[in-house]
C-alpha cells in the first residue's frame, strides 16, 4: 500500500486527516508545524507528538525528505548548486544563490523535460516525470537545514517546465506561501514558462502575486523555432497575446527572459525588432548570457554585443537588465550537476 504523501497537504487537509486518526484537532497544527517550519527529517523529531501518533504516521505517511548526494560551492560568489536524490533514485538540481537583500533559491519542478530547448543541458536525457509538492518544497528545507539561513526569494527556473507541471507547482506555490508554513510572499517568488499558452492564460485566472519569467530567446518566429520547439505549437504572438491577457488580469509586470546566443539572436536588429514586439506591454527584460554546454555548440555573446542590444532596447523605452552570472566555476546551468553524474554512473 502506498504512503500519503503528508507534505503536500494543507493544513485543512491535514486536519481532516489527524481527526480521522482519532487525534484532536490542534495535533495537525502541531504537525504542520514541524513539516514546515521546522523542517524536521524524520518523525522521532516531532517532540510534542506522542510515540504512538508518530509511529502510525511512520508506518501511513510518506514525510518526503531529499538525501544530498553533491554540493559544489563557487569561489567566486558563494553560490551553491546541489543535487539530490529523490525515493526513486531519480536526481534533481537545486542552487542557492546569495545576494544582498538575501537568499534566493533555483528549484527543479521535474525530473528532465520535455520541451527540448536548444542551449539548455536540462532537457537533453528527457522528461521522466513531475515532481510533487512536497518534493519541490523540501529542495528549500534541506538548502535551510544545510545553511542554517532563511530563504526568502524563489524561482522555480530549475529543470523541467513549471506550466507542464501545472497543479503541483500551483499547490507548491500555496504550501510555500502559507503564513503557517514558510510563509515566502508571493511577489518574492518567480515562475518561468518557455511559452505553454494555455497555462499561461490559467494562471492569469488564478490571480497569484508572483512574477510571471516567459523565455522569449528571439525576435522573431523563425528564430524561436530554431531555439526552442515549443514555438511550433504557440507562435510568438500568441505567446504575447497570453501575456498581454496575463497582466490584464493580474497587473502583475511580466519578465521577458533572453538568452544572447552568438550570432543566432544578439544583433542590433534582433534587439530593435524586440523594443517594438514588447513595446505595448508592462515588461522587464532579463538579458541572459548564454551559458554553454558541452552537449550544443552555441557561444556567448561577445561583451560589446550584449552591451549594444541592451543600449538598443533601452532607447525605446524598455526596462532592461543584464542577469549577474553566477555559480560559471561549477556546474552553474540547469541540468549540468546532474548529468555529469549520470555520465559517472554509466
């Protein structure tokens, strides 16, 4: 018989659950409060329930805790990449990256991905399977545990694609904003999509406070479909047209991602052709360097062409960033941890 997978309730769900244990009713605060503040790794942690709750919750519930298998530490800025295990023996990347005003962590949202897009390692062995809930939430408990620091901004833009594992990620999204859990505030977390259009118009409708990342990565149709082969599915104006409906219900700004590919995407004409393609939406731009992988023979951009399509896109009036790169002394791309451990299994 399967375990329930406790972590993934909310706290009414888990309530209805203590109660049908023939538990008073507070025990589920009790609980959730070592699962989600706490972060407790196993039962026995659970001080203040009885030895016999803990041990029928050992024997029904699955408490979903990821077993670190790596962490590589930058030199260079302290950024963290992990990997870990899941139950399955599948793995999954997770990276903490320290700023400023704090901590934000990278979560993966699948095991591989299906969406195949041209310069990222993530998606090159495929898509196995979502993950859950509760397994999406402890890549943060165990980078906490491990730092013994709080984190207060998260971007799920790790492996795999959010808007493909739509009602994990939005209960994600709930659990993790919960004032009685971890209590992240909406606006500090950010979701990426390469562009699934239904979703996007779904989670417009779901009327969350979080930031909206959509990978654009061209200027052009053409261009987008020799990067990214989701664009033969949803064209880019239908991509805009679902962000333009996104802010109209949420009047949450959008953030544009943009990887500068040499000599794919990262002329003065792809830059102007960008200005116009955005010009009527309340956007960032996110200009990436693209970071190579040994799997795609794509470049960075050359300094002077990235500093030129940002001059461009900000003498039409767009907000533009360059990203800071990070973690480039270790395996800092999305999927590079993982799959250099597979290759050492093999």
């Amino acid at each position: 018989m399967s375990k329930i997978d406790i972590k993934s309730m909310n706290l009414k769900e888990l309530t209805a659950y203590v109660e049908a244990l023939g538990e008073k009713k507070f025990r589920a605060g009790q609980l959730y409060e070592w699962i989600h503040r706490k972060q407790a790794a196993d039962w026995e942690e659970m001080t203040n329930l009885s030895r016999e709750l803990r041990g029928r919750l050992s024997r029904e519930a699955d408490l979903t805790i990821l077993c670190q298998i790596d962490r590589q530490v930058s030199r260079l800025d302290g950024t963290r990449k992990y990997l870990f295990a899941l139950a399955d023996g599948n793995m999954v990347e997770s990276v903490l990256m320290p700023y400023h005003h704090g901590n934000a962590v990278c979560i993966s949202s699948q095991v591989g991905c299906k969406m195949g897009c041209r310069f990222c390692a993530s998606a090159i062995d495929g898509w196995l399977r979502n993950l859950t809930p509760a397994e999406m939430l402890d890549q943060i408990y165990r980078i906490q545990r491990d730092t013994g620091e709080r984190v207060s901004n998260l971007v799920i833009m790790g492996t795999g694609e959010p808007m493909d594992n739509f009602d994990n990620v939005v209960r994600f999204i709930d659990l993790v904003s919960d004032t009685n859990g971890l209590n992240i505030s909406q606006r500090s977390i950010t979701v990426s999509t390469c562009g699934i259009v239904p979703r996007i118009r779904e989670l417009a409708d779901r009327k969350l406070s979080i930031t909206l990342a959509v990978s654009l990565h061209a200027s052009s149709q053409e261009t987008r479909r020799q990067l990214m082969p989701i664009a033969e599915r949803y064209g880019l104006d239908e991509v805009l047209d679902a962000c333009r409906y996104y802010f109209a219900r949420t009047g949450r700004r959008l953030t544009f991602e943009y990887s500068l590919v040499a000599g794919v995407n990262d002329s003065v004409e792809d830059a102007v052709r960008l200005a116009r393609l955005l010009g009527d939406i309340h956007c960032h731009v996110n200009l990436i360097p693209v970071n190579p992988i040994r799997e795609r023979n794509f470049h960075q951009s050359e300094r002077r062409a990235i500093m030129s399509f940002r001059t461009q896109l900000e003498k039409y009036g767009v907000n533009v960033t360059i990203r800071r790169e990070m973690g480039r002394d270790i395996d800092g791309a999305c999927g590079q941890l993982r799959r250099r451990k597979m290759r050492e299994a093999d």
